[in-house]
C-alpha cells in the first residue's frame, strides 16, 4: 500500500474497505485494507457510489479465500454489484 488504488499517487492513507464503527476492525482482522491518495479517501467518505466501488472490491477479495455465506456473516450483508 505504498500508492494510491486509484491513481498511484502519494502519500497514502489506510482505508478500511467496511468502515464505520461494527465494521472497522472486521475489516482490518480480514486484511479488507486499501491505500488512497487523501483525493480518494475524501471521495470514499463523500461518494456513496464511489464507496460502493470499495465496497465491492473488499468483498471480490475476501470471497477469494472465504464464501459469501462467510462474508455475510461477518459484513452482515451482501453488497451486491
């Protein structure tokens, strides 16, 4: 996580892909992490669609090694894309 996701800028800021307060440590215990540059962190914390996107890209890498029962479990629902 040395650059951005997004655009490969820098510096990074850590992100939990399922944030918020049930979500936050769930995501770092599962590695859900993603750098952003602080233009993309800004716009997962005000785009509800662009949060989605990280959303999405957290569950494809949990569901690598786990299965959507797991995820929902854990996330308590499904993110659907």
């Amino acid at each position: 996580m040395q650059e951005c996701y997004f655009c490969g800028g820098r510096p990074v800021e850590i992100h939990e892909c399922f944030h918020g307060t049930a979500n936050r440590q769930k995501s770092i215990k599962n590695g859900l992490c993603i750098g952003l540059c602080r233009m993309h962190h800004r716009a997962v914390h005000n785009d509800h669609s662009f949060d989605l996107v990280v959303k999405r890209l957290g569950k494809e890498a949990f569901l690598r090694n786990h299965t959507e029962e797991e995820f929902i479990a854990i996330f308590g629902r499904a993110y659907e894309t």
